[in-house]
C-alpha cells in the first residue's frame, strides 16, 4: 500500500503539472507522513543532500558546457564542409551529409537538443538554398539530432550510470554501433525520398564546387580539430588515461582551447555567457538528481522495487517479451518527459527486474536512450521538434509531420536494436 502511495501521488503530481524535482519529493514524503512508512524526513533530506554531493555528477554540466563551447566556435559549419565533399554529389548527399554531421557532432555535445540547434542553425537555411522543402530539412534535423544522445560521450548514459551504477565506460560503447545504425537507416530514406522527389542538381553541383575548389587538405585542416574531439575524448576514456568525469573537464578546456586560441571563433569575454547558458540548462536537472536519491531511497524502503520485480517476474517469461514492453513504454514516456527525469526514474526500477529475465544492464540502458532520443523529435513535447520548428520558423507540429518517415526509419533500426544485443554489447565485451 505504501508502494502504491508513492507512485500516485508522484504521477498526480505530474498531471497536475507540478516540476518533477517536486513530485517526486511529494510522492518521498507521502508514505512517511500519511503512513509512517519509507523512513523519516530528516533522511529524506540527507538522501536528497547526498544526491547532489556526487563526483561523477560533475560530468553532466562539465560536458553540456564544452558543448555550447564548441556550438558557438561554429564547428558544425567546418564538419559539415567536410563531410559534404565527399558524399555530396550524390544522390540525397546533402541529407546525407547532415546525418553524418549530426552523428559526429553528437560525438561533441553529446545533447539532442544542442545538435539539433548547433547543426540545423547552419544546415537548414544551406538545404533551402539549394531547392529542398525547407520543413522537410527541419524535420531531418529533429529526427537526426537525437543521435546526440546516443552517439557518446553521451549525458544521458552518464544519467542512466549514475542511476544505476553500471560503467559509462561500457555505455559509451555500447552507443556507438547503435548510433551508426540509426544514421545508417536515417540517411536511407533521405537517399530513397530525393531519388523519388527529385533534386536541384545544378544548384547542388553550384554550391558544392565552392566546397570542393577549397581542397581536401584545406577542408580537412579547417575540420581536424573538431574531428580530433571525440578521438581524445573517447581514446582518453578507453585506453584508462582518464575516466569519464575526467573526460568531461578535458572537453571543456579542449574546447577552449580550441574556440579561443586556435580557430578564434570566440572571445575571451564571452566564456561567462557560455557558463551561465550551461547553469541554466543544467539547474533543473539537478534538482531532479538530488531528489531522485532520496525518491529511490523511499521506493527501496516500501518495496515499491520487489513489487515492480515480482510483478515483472510473474508476467513475463523471457527477454524478448520484457523488452518489447520496455520499448513501448520507453517510447510513450519518451513523448510526455523529458529524457534525463524519465532515466533517473526507470532505468533504477526497472533494472533489477529484467537483468533476472536475461538482459544485459547495457543493453537495457541503449535501448532506453534511443527509445527516448525518439521522443524527442515526437510530438507533442519533443524538444527538437521545437527546436526545429525555431530555426526554419515553422510551426513544430508541421516539423513532426515532415519528420515522421525519419521517425518510422528510426524505429527499424530500432528493432534491430532491441532484438540483436550483440549490436550494442559487441564492443563492450
């Protein structure tokens, strides 16, 4: 009974529209109050204090902030120039050129969001220039910047490790074939839709002589150090050099470094812009990770967990089963909440349940965050769609309808996903 308390008071909170930082210490302090169950206040504060007073919780913020670094030093324009030269040419390799933009930059800010912006600011305007629908262009984009999430370093696997302790070394691996599939699948249609729609060749052939007189030594040296960002990054991780919180704060002083002193992109005086930006985008979150310790604490206390086990355990069987219904729920949830709250309150739940069903923690947690980058380019709270719709100025509802083929694409490779584990654990072990 004190399990179920917990839950509805924390899902009215949500109706009710009430930040999920606060619902979820209502749903903590509901048993407590109303039942004496789940511990004392004075622990659910300690719990909440604790939360917050995390090492590996530093790369979140560490990681949004050499995002919105790189963002602003113009680094999509130099990868996009790079890649377009050599897949441009052919037929849908401007989209093309997008996909693979979008899957190395996320690669840098590991964030949905900040690719969508950083590459649809600078792609979207390019492809209506050269003829393309410029809402379909905004609907690639929102689609394609989800791979920010998966592709690492990746803020969300760092959220689903600090929820349920699993490596994000592993994690990050386990993103990365993934990610490649999805673009794979993403640039597919865009091939197949400008086979059948058709191009402007000539102004395609234009623009894309300008790239090409530049020369490849010249686009490759204007591109070599955002391409170098996720070699060290990564590189640093998976050869021991340092960890991933460490790696987090070699992003930022590499993007620093690079934005400032070498490209002069930015100015010195702008650095307090970019940290406020990265406070701002990371405020809410943790709140919601501070109370998160304290919400999981209450749940464990009340059995709000066996109960989620027990009734797992008594209704599905086998792997497969567990995680088809994971996917439809991840993608449901996917469309109503945001992407880091719905991890920090799933992935701990769940977890435990369906790895005695057979699932691999890393697995799990993949499938988790690219059911949820769908959500966020679904309607009728996905952030990229939003973040679409502002750049090319259409309504985000007309984005979400352009993107929708690229939507039924992303779900193909995720089935793939879901059902061969090997294609997320292959590196990992």
């Amino acid at each position: 009974m004190a399990a179920l308390l917990v839950f509805v008071v924390f899902l009215v909170a949500i109706i009710l529209s009430i930040p999920i930082g606060v619902s979820m210490i209502l749903g903590s302090v509901a048993p407590i109050m109303m039942m004496a169950r789940g511990g004392v206040i004075p622990q659910v504060i300690d719990n909440t204090l604790s939360g917050a007073n995390s090492t590996p919780i530093l790369a979140v913020p560490l990681f949004i902030l050499g995002g919105v670094i790189m963002a602003e030093g113009g680094i999509s324009k130099k990868l996009f120039n790079f890649f377009a030269y050599f897949v441009g040419r052919f037929t849908g390799g401007v989209p093309c050129a997008v996909v693979l933009t979008c899957l190395f930059y996320g690669a840098i800010s590991g964030s949905g969001p900040a690719t969508t912006a950083a590459v649809g600011a600078m792609c979207v305007p390019f492809m209506a220039d050269l003829g393309y629908n410029k809402t379909w262009a905004a609907g690639l984009i929102a689609v394609a910047g989800g791979l920010g999430v998966i592709i690492p370093p990746s803020i969300p696997f760092v959220l689903y490790s600090l929820a349920t302790g699993v490596s994000t070394g592993k994690l990050f691996l386990g993103g990365v074939f993934p990610g490649i599939l999805i673009g794979l699948f993403l640039m597919a249609y865009a091939v197949f839709y400008c086979a059948t729609k058709g191009e402007d060749k000539a102004k395609i052939k234009a623009r894309l002589d300008e790239i090409s007189a530049l020369g490849f030594w010249a686009l490759f040296k204007d591109s070599f150090w955002a391409l170098m960002c996720p070699i060290i990054i990564l590189g640093g991780i998976y050869t021991g050099f340092f960890t991933p919180t460490e790696a987090a704060v070699v992003s930022v002083f590499y993007a620093i470094i690079v934005c400032l002193f070498i490209e002069r992109s930015i100015k010195f005086k702008a650095l307090p812009a970019f940290l406020i930006s990265s406070v701002k985008t990371y405020g809410g979150l943790a709140f919601v990770l501070a109370f998160a310790t304290a919400f999981g604490r209450v749940l464990s206390l009340t059995h709000a967990t066996s109960a989620v086990q027990d009734f797992i355990l008594n209704n599905f069987s086998s792997a497969t089963s567990v995680l088809t219904v994971c996917t439809i729920i991840f993608l449901i949830l996917g469309m109503i909440m945001d992407t880091g709250p719905a991890i920090i309150i799933l992935a701990p739940v769940l977890l435990p349940a369906v790895k005695m069903l057979g699932v691999d923690e890393v697995h799990f947690g993949v499938v988790l965050v690219c059911c949820l980058s769908i959500g966020l380019a679904t309607p009728p709270f996905g952030l990229d769609l939003f973040v679409a719709g502002n750049i090319s100025q259409d309504n985000p509802m007309d984005v979400a309808a352009r993107a929708f083929p690229f939507i039924v694409a992303f779900l193909l490779s995720l089935a793939l996903i879901v059902y061969v584990p090997a294609i997320s654990t292959w590196l990992v072990y």
